[in-house]
C-alpha cells in the first residue's frame, strides 16, 4: 500500500487533545544493528503487526510503500524478546477541519518530543495542506526524525538538531 504523509514537529499541543481517542504504541525496530532500521514490530493497543516502509523513490520520505501484516498478540510476545531498538509513545487521534491528525506524545528517553502526521489520499491534496498553527516546521524528508532513527535514542540525543527548527521541548 502507497501512503502519502507529512510529519511536523509540534508548536504547541492542539486544543483539547486530551479528549482525542489516544492508544500506547510500542514499536520495536529491527535489526538492533542497523542504523536506519526499517522494519517495525508494532502493538498498538490490542493490535499488532509487522510493518516494513521505504519510499517509492530515493529522497521523498514523504511517499512511502508500505507492507503490513496483522499478528497474533503470541506471535507479538515471542516477537518482544528480540533484542530490537525500542520506542514508546502515546498517539493522540486528533480531528480538526475534516482532517485527522496522529499526534504522537513521545515517552521515557524521548519524553518531550511530540511530532504530527497528516496522510492524504492524493499528491494533489498533500501539495496543498496548509498546516494548522499549532505545528512548528515540516520535517518528513529530515532522516534523524524516522522512528527507524528515533528508536533507541534519548531526547538529549536529537536536541540539537530540534533546536535549529526553533523546537521546544514539551
């Protein structure tokens, strides 16, 4: 499946979040020893799932193909005992203009970092989003901001590259 997205660092929290249909993501990357792993073993609530993503072509982060498949929470378990780079978050459903919005609320070593996507069904309505005030900076095609890059990192680790986006840490 082709997905179209854009990832921005968040300004400020949008207004009334906190009343968004949330889940706790747990995503572990593997390889351990990748620098960019790609492949993702993912619970999301009491869903689970082995995903793999790269763009459709080089240097377009922001069209990536995506293969999905389901898994049984046993296969997830036993899955849990790799040895793969891990990051937990708390993703936030947000609806606002007829757009949904996944607010991702970064937690433990990332705690403070919170990043937007926005998927669209076409090219033409992706080229045409204007963001909502409370998103910072688009930064879908800034590799260190990947979950494959994420995972295993500690806030402390990325803070100077938010800084040059003008990023506060929440």
């Amino acid at each position: 499946m082709e997905e179209l997205e854009l990832t921005y660092l968040a300004k400020e929290l949008p207004p009334k979040l906190k009343e968004s249909p949330s889940k706790e993501l747990l995503d572990i990357y593997i390889p351990s020893s990748a620098r960019h792993p790609i492949l993702r073993i993912r619970k999301s609530g009491s869903k689970y799932e082995i995903t793999k993503k790269h763009p459709v072509k080089d240097g377009d982060a922001s069209h990536q193909l995506e293969t999905t498949i389901p898994i049984t929470e046993e296969e997830f378990k036993e899955l849990n005992q790799l040895s793969g780079k891990r990051v937990e978050k708390v993703r936030y459903y947000y609806k606002e203009n007829g757009l949904l919005y996944e607010v991702d609320a970064f937690k433990g070593d990332l705690a403070g970092l919170v990043l937007i996507d926005v998927e669209f069904d076409s090219a033409k309505a992706k080229n045409e989003f204007i963001p909502p005030s409370w998103c910072l900076i688009e930064v879908i095609q800034e590799e260190f901001i990947a979950g494959g890059m994420l995972c295993g990192k500690k806030y402390s680790d990325i803070e100077a590259k938010l800084s040059t986006f003008g990023y506060k840490k929440f």
